[in-house]
C-alpha cells in the first residue's frame, strides 16, 4: 500500500503565499485571543485548589454548589469531570488559599450522599507563580537549545527555519488552547514541550534531505531543489503523523480525563507541527536565500556515506 | 552484496532482549495487599512473628504468607485488602507503640525472580493512591527562635562576667544589647565577642540613653542555622510519618527552604497534614500568686519577671516568665485517661536530664501552684498591602492546667486539662516525634484517591495496548512484511521501555509517564518508516533489492539520529525545569527514544537480515 505516488511532484513552495496568509491569519487569531481572553489556566498556575469527588450514582451539581455556599464557598466552581458520577470541584487562589481547604470542601459535603475523596490538589500561590515561571523558561531554553544544535549540525538558516516553524506551532497550539477555553495546565505545558520536540524532528528531516539534494542536484534551482526534497519526504511525513495521531486518539479517548488536555495539545500540534514543517520551515530557508554554496565545506564528508 | 550480521551480532542482540524480558516479567505478577511491621531498633524482636500469629487467630484471621523482607520487616500477605485492613487494626492495638504497622502492597515476584534482583516498576502517587506535599520551612521563624537562645545565653554571659546592661532585647533579625556608658559597653563588647564571635556581628549604634550593642548573625552561620532547622525538620518528619504507618515514605529536601513528603496509600489528608505542620510543645512555668492577673490584663503592666496567659476559658494569668522545664526533655508520651477525674490525659516521661531539673525545681517549690503552658503553631493567611496573599505562623498559648505540687515530679508524671481524648492522642505523639525547628507550611498538595488511582492504571494500561494495536495494524497493512518486522522491535521496544523503567531504582511510572511510553510508541515507527521509505525509493530507482535494503538502512541513519537527538534535547528541558508529573513524563521519552533506537535499527536490521539476507531471498514484500 501506498499513500502517495513515488512519482509525485506538488509544488509546495508555490503555495508559500497562501501558506503565508494562512499562517499569518491563524498567528494573529491566537494572540489576539491570548492578548484577549488569556488562557484557561489551571491551578498549576493560579494557585488555588482542586477536589474531586466520585459518587456511586449520577449527581445533580446544584445540591453540590448548594452545600458548598452554605460553607461560605460561594466562588467554587463545579463541573461534572468525564461522567455524570464524577464532579471536579474548583476554589481559585484569590478566596482561599490554604491547604485546609479541601478538607473543609469534604466535610461540607459529607451530607451529599456518600461522597469519595478521589482527588485533592492544593498549589499555594507562590508555588502557582514558580511553575508559570519555570514553565516559560522551559520552552525558551528548549527553543535556544534546539537553535544551538541545529545551527552546529546545519546552518544557521536552518536553525532560524526550525525556530520559526517551532514558534509558529507553540504559538497556534496555545492560540487553540485559548481560542478553545480548554484547560491549560502543567500537563498541558510538557505536551507543548513535546510538540516542540516532534515537530522539530518532522522540520529535520525534511532540512536533512533538502541539504542531500543541495549537494547532488546542482543544476537546480534553489526552490526547485526544496520542493523535491519535500515531495521525497512526503510520505514519511504523512506516515509518521499518522501513527503518532492514532496512538494520541487511543489516548484522547481511552486515556481519561485527566490526561484529556495533554492529548488534546499534542494532537493540535502534530497536525500544525506536520503542516509547518512542509510550509513553515522551508519556505523561510527560501526567504533566507539558502543555496548549494551554502552548503558545500561538508562535502567531503558525505561523499564518504555515500560509498555502498 | 550480502545483509548479514556476524552470529556474535545476533547473540548479543537475543541477549539485550533476553535480558530485557526477564526483567520485565515482575511487572506480570498482581500485588498483594500486605501488612508490614518494623520495629525501632531496626531489628526484629525475636518472637515477633509468633506474637502475630497468635493476635491474627485470636480475631480468626490468616495471613497468606509471613516472611521477613531485605528491610528487616515483617512482611505479611493477604487474600484481599478487607482482610488486610482488619489485621492492621488489630495488630496496631496488639502490638506495643515500638512497633510500626503499615499498609502496602506487596509485588508477589517469584523467588526465582528476586534472586536476580528483579522488581516491578515504581508507580508514582497518581497511580498508586496518597498523598504529595511541598513543605516551606519558615526560616524567619528560625531565625528569630535561634536569636530567642542567645537572648538568654547573652543575659547569662554578662551575669558572669558581672557587666551592667540596661536591656537585651531581641528586636526582629537582630540583637540589641544596651549599656549605661562606653566602660560597661566596652566590657559587654569583650565578654560577648569573646563567646559568640564565630556566629555573630557586632556593630554600635547610640541609643537614646547609653550605647546599644547590635548582634545580628553572620551569613555563614545563618546558612548553618537554616541549614540544621531543615534537617532538624526532615528527622521530626521522619517520626511522625513513622507514627502514621506509611510504608515506604518519601521525605527529601529540595532546594535551601522545602521539603517534599510523598505518602503513598495514605487516606485520611486531614490527619496527615495536621501532624506534618504542627509543631505543639509543653512548657512548665510557676504562677505567680501575688501578682493580680485581671490588674495585668486591663492596664497592660504586667509585673517584671511575669509573663500574661491566658487559660482555655479565657481567664488571665500570671506566670513567671522563667521556664521550669520544656518539652525537649520529653523522651516519651503516651495519651490514656486520669484515673482519677476521668478525662484525658498524657502520660510523661522525661530524660535523665530533665528528670534532675525537674525534680529539683518541683522539690524547690513544693505546694506551689505550677502552670503547663500549651504552645502550638497555627498558620494563617492574610493579604498585604500589594494585595497578595502571605502566609505567617502565629504561636498560640494556652495554660491548659494549673495544679498546685503536691510533690517533687520526676522522672514520669501526667498532665491533664486537654479538652479530648483526640487532642491528648496528639500532643502525645508529637511531644514523641519532637519539635519543629522552624514552623511549616504546606505550599502545594496532590492527593490521589485509590479508586483514581487503579483507575488511572487502567485507562493507562488501555490506551497503550489501543494505540500499539492501532499503529501495528496500519503498519502491517502498509508496509507488509516489513511492516511485521517493525512490530516484532516495536513490542521489543515496549517491553525494554519496561525493563528499564524497572531496573532503575528511583524510576516511577506516572500517569504522564505512561502518556510519554505512547507518544513513544507512535514515534519508535518514524525511525522504521524513514528507513522503508528509502528502501522503496532506492527499489524504484532500480537498485537490487539487497544494495536497496543496505542503502536503505545506511542513508537513513544520520537522519534518524538528528531527530532523536532533537527530541532528546526538549526531553532533557524537560526534566531539567520540570517538577513530578512532568519529570515523569520526561524520563519515560527519553527512555522510549534510545530503546527506539535501539529496536528500530538494530532489531529491524536483524530480523530483514535474516529473512532477506539469504542467497536465493524472495522478493521485498514492502
């Protein structure tokens, strides 16, 4: 079986300017909305508290809301989390923040027909703010780190291409989450980081081929020499987002709720880490006026691996 | 051309995967619900398992199996967690406070097994049930309680060495030390600098009236201070987990101020958090009878050397400032019930030390009346002016019992006046564990139900074998006997992932952690779908089958390596900034990254080695 015909020649780059608006639009769309409506942050980053709480029949949510405002929990939100039996609980940092707090929650609601504590997270606000920081340093360092490597491996354009692509897909796969209102929360933050790492891996092999073909097409144009390049990688591009997209489905849907958010993100970026790596990454290696030239002092060396 | 490996190269490959396999087979094995008993020496008393024995058929219970385990502890085995649950109780009333039984879950490993070290993997908290919590150690409160020591120490020293101060006075970080003129000042100078010269700063200021001296720490031995409060925090800990029956507690510090505590299989938070962060003690101290205590409270003026309590009932009272003893003598404590007035009471036991001062200080001053002061810490929360909410520790005293001694007390004694038998239960057991040096805070909790938690196992354990059926089906159908030759590394893959996962010591398995083992399974075929790819292409440039399964393998390589090593990169950050959950899932992706690796290039090669490598091979079926 064959997803695309060897033979296969789409003119990618020819695209770039509607790639370019496409992506301009999708970027503007996601910080407008960042800039707006934020994100939906999860204690792991305001602080506050979280308790959730397992019934052995379905519950209605207002005697629960009720029980807790006669406890002077007046701003806890409460949600049915995954099923009509389970309820997530939520007290944001600015009421109370203080590790009594949960079980205060459980007394209050001892009388709602046989509650099961099933899970309690309490993150101090100083805590909250330590790992937002942490968490924005992270994708920073993953960013700078990835640009070192890429630039020793490569070329420095290469390294700007990859970073651009990476930024395009941190920047989308955050923008959904804001866009979305969905939950962003620690889970939410290592999936981004993982996205980073896929969608670089994509970027570098389709840069791994277009330098091949840099060194033995010579003849060829710059453009027509990236487009190739893409065209022979295509179907491993496809191939590889689709195992990884169905292994992230099983996740989504048997996986639970708590690692909902997590799969969520990570499918959002697989599908923009796929697309920025065919678009994004060469099409700014073309802006960059990358050539052959460029690539020529290692010629030696893959002389070498070429010999069978 | 031949693809062939050297024989040595199939069997050091059948070896790794080997080896890998058998260390993954304990994770076959179900757990049983076990009760485990230690004791304070370390050792085991001799009898021990006899004495169980007998409690366990006094209530007509049978364990499984009793053994002794590497940590010399008694293990006991049951059929079902009821039973488990029942046996602790009983043997917790059974056995002497010198003995600590906690619940646990028993891996039920073959011997075979074990005598090759072979475990199953750790699960972390999401998975297993209990509890998580970051402790902040109030280091301001350690300061200030230090500089509380060398009030005394400072006053003592002048005593001695007969210099005249008007006040010692510990004013916030700092010490202050006044006196009348430049003469005593200079002795004061001398005498202290002479004692504490190593730990502290001395600096002049002119005070309103004579010269004050300002003692405050250096930062070497500020940081000595800190230091010895966290670690004195972590021994207490350690205690009072002990007390609560955890199996196999975590209690690290991180950092200079923090200290992380994981409880797995501990239920009852409440509890938990409430003996974490207390920190109560005893104080005795003399009343004093002549001074009017209502006189104090309305004007203010307490009288020189008194100090103003307060009773539970909110009466005033006076008491000597002086402190006749203080619950760091106190080797032991047991709550019970007063014989003769019928309430709570705790049971005290004192060291050589403390027996001798206090049986001199009681004989001193028989038929007066003596106070027990209760000290607790409780922590509240506030906003400041910025709006943010702070967190400070407030000490509470409370005179819990005035009696007048009847008696010189020694070396074991009781007290009353607690209002449970709940709240004498605790003070008894934290006047056991110790003091706090510096008050707690607990500044982030995760606590994970154990119905979440088998829950969480299971959707785990679904979503890998789903997404590993999904991938393997497509790969079958796409890349035919190749696609095979993927599955058979990608299982491989899986079960090496495992293995090490459980060779580790130290290596949990989270939730996020099995969400990484999945992102690596749908990412280990890459390697093996860039690698056929070229294979294809290389076949329809006309290449012969055998140059294009080496071509193919060949150009592939450096690709595939700079892709992994890319997500290594962001793996290792990762772990780096990452805290729990998040370094779980880190260490799972790194571990399926090199494994794939491993499996997809080196097993698949075998594997197409032999089946393709021979003369006369069939046709690619890719």
């Amino acid at each position: 079986m064959q997803l695309i015909k060897q033979s296969l020649n789409i003119d990618f780059l020819g695209k770039r300017k509607l790639a370019l608006i496409i992506s301009a639009v999708l970027i503007t769309v996601s910080l407008a909305s960042l800039m707006t409506r934020g994100l939906n942050l999860g204690i792991d980053f305001t602080g506050g508290t979280l308790v959730e709480i397992g019934y052995s029949q379905p519950v209605e949510l207002q005697p629960i809301r009720d029980a807790l405002a006669q406890n002077q929990f007046n701003d806890a939100i409460v949600q049915h989390f995954g099923t009509a039996r389970d309820v997530m609980i939520r007290l944001p940092s600015q009421a109370v923040a203080n590790s009594e707090v949960s079980n205060q929650v459980l007394q209050a609601l001892a009388n709602t027909g046989n509650p099961e504590m099933r899970r309690v997270e309490f993150v101090g606000p100083q805590v909250g703010e330590e790992l937002r920081d942490d968490g924005g340093l992270a994708v920073v360092y993953a960013l700078i780190g990835i640009l070192i490597y890429v630039a020793f491996r490569f070329e420095y354009r290469f390294a700007l291409g990859s970073v651009v692509a990476l930024i395009h897909d941190v920047i989308l796969t955050i923008g959904f989450f804001s866009v979305t209102q969905a939950a962003f929360d620690l889970t939410v933050l290592a999936a981004v980081l993982a996205v980073i790492g896929y969608s670089l891996n994509d970027t570098i092999v389709v840069f791994d081929r277009i330098r091949e073909n840099f060194r033995k097409l010579r003849k060829e144009e710059s453009i027509d020499v990236v487009n190739i390049s893409i065209n022979q990688t295509l179907a491993r591009t496809l191939m590889t987002s689709i195992t990884t997209l169905l292994v992230l489905f099983a996740l989504f849907f048997v996986g639970g709720e708590v690692i909902h958010s997590f799969a969520l993100a990570l499918i959002v970026g697989v599908l923009v880490g796929t697309y920025s790596s065919i678009y994004v990454a060469s099409a700014t290696l073309i802006l960059l006026n990358v050539s052959a030239v460029d690539l020529l002092p290692d010629e030696k060396e893959e002389v070498l691996d070429d010999l069978p | 051309m031949m693809n062939r490996y050297p024989i040595w190269g199939y069997l050091a490959l059948t070896a790794v995967i080997l080896i890998g396999a058998l260390y993954a087979i304990p994770n076959l094995y179900p757990e049983d619900p076990s009760v485990q008993i230690s004791h304070d020496s370390g050792s085991l008393p001799a009898d021990l398992k006899q004495r169980v024995e007998s409690i366990l058929s006094l209530n007509e219970m049978e364990a499984k199996q009793i053994e002794v385990n590497q940590q010399q502890q008694l293990l006991l085995r049951f059929d079902n967690t009821e039973l488990q649950l029942q046996a602790a109780d009983e043997l917790k009333s059974g056995l002497n406070s010198e003995h600590i039984v906690a619940l646990n879950l028993a891996p039920a490993v073959p011997a075979w097994l074990r005598a090759v070290n072979a475990s199953p993997m750790s699960l972390g908290l999401d998975l297993r049930g209990g509890v998580h919590f970051l402790l902040q150690v109030d280091m301001t409160a350690a300061v200030s309680k230090a500089l509380d020591r060398y009030e005394a120490d400072f006053r003592s020293v002048l005593r001695e060495n007969k210099v005249r101060y008007i006040s010692v006075k510990h004013n916030g970080d700092v010490l202050n030390a006044t006196f009348k003129d430049e003469e005593s000042y200079q002795q004061g100078l001398d005498a202290l600098k002479e004692n504490f010269r190593l730990d502290l700063d001395f600096t002049k200021i002119k005070a309103e009236r004579g010269i004050t001296l300002v003692a405050a720490f250096k930062l070497a031995a500020q940081q000595e201070l800190q230091n010895f409060a966290l670690q004195q925090n972590i021994t207490t800990l350690r205690k009072r987990v002990n007390e609560l029956g955890v199996a196999e507690p975590v209690i690290q510090r991180q950092g200079t101020d923090r200290i992380v505590v994981q409880l797995p299989g501990v239920q009852d938070t409440a509890r938990a958090k409430e003996l974490l962060g207390a920190t109560a003690t005893l104080e005795f101290r003399l009343v004093d009878e002549q001074g009017d205590a209502f006189a104090a409270e309305s004007s203010g003026n307490t009288p020189i050397g008194d100090k103003l309590y307060y009773e539970r009932n909110g009466t005033p009272v006076l008491l000597k400032s002086r402190v006749m003893l203080s619950g760091e003598y106190i080797t032991d404590a047991a709550s019970g019930i007063d014989q003769d007035t019928a309430t709570p009471a705790v049971f005290i036991t004192l060291d050589g030390k403390g027996s001798r001062l206090f049986s001199k200080v009681t004989g001193d001053n028989i038929k007066r009346l003596m106070a027990v002061v209760f000290i607790e810490s409780k922590t509240e929360y506030f906003k400041d002016e910025q709006g943010q909410l702070q967190s400070r520790s407030r000490k509470v005293e409370e005179v819990i019992n005035i009696a007048r001694i009847q008696d010189q007390l020694s070396k074991r004694f009781q007290i009353t006046g607690l209002d449970t038998s709940r709240e004498a239960r605790k003070l008894a057991l934290l006047l056991r564990a110790g003091a706090l040096a510096a008050p707690m805070n607990i500044i982030e909790e995760r606590t994970v139900g154990p119905s979440l938690g088998q829950q969480n196992i299971d959707q785990g354990k679904n979503s890998v074998v789903l997404g590993m059926l999904l991938v393997m089906i497509f790969m079958v159908l796409y890349y035919r006997v190749f696609g095979l030759v993927a599955n058979v590394a990608l299982i491989t893959n899986l079960v090496l992932i495992i293995a090490i996962l459980s060779m580790i010591p130290g290596a949990t398995l989270t939730l996020p952690g099995i969400a990484g083992i999945v992102l690596t399974v749908g990412m280990a075929v890459d390697a093996n779908v860039l690698i056929f790819e070229r294979i294809r292409e290389e076949l329809s440039n006309g290449n012969s089958p055998q140059a294009s399964i080496h071509a193919g393998y060949a150009k592939a390589l450096s690709t595939i390596a700079d892709a992994n090593v890319t997500t290594l990169l962001a793996a290792i950050v990762l772990f780096t900034f990452g805290t729990g959950p998040i370094k779980g899932f880190a260490v799972t992706l790194s571990i399926g990254i090199l494994c794939s690796m491993f499996t997809a290039i080196l097993v698949t090669r075998a594997l197409i080695n032999l089946y393709y490598g021979r003369k006369q091979a069939p046709s690619l079926a890719i």
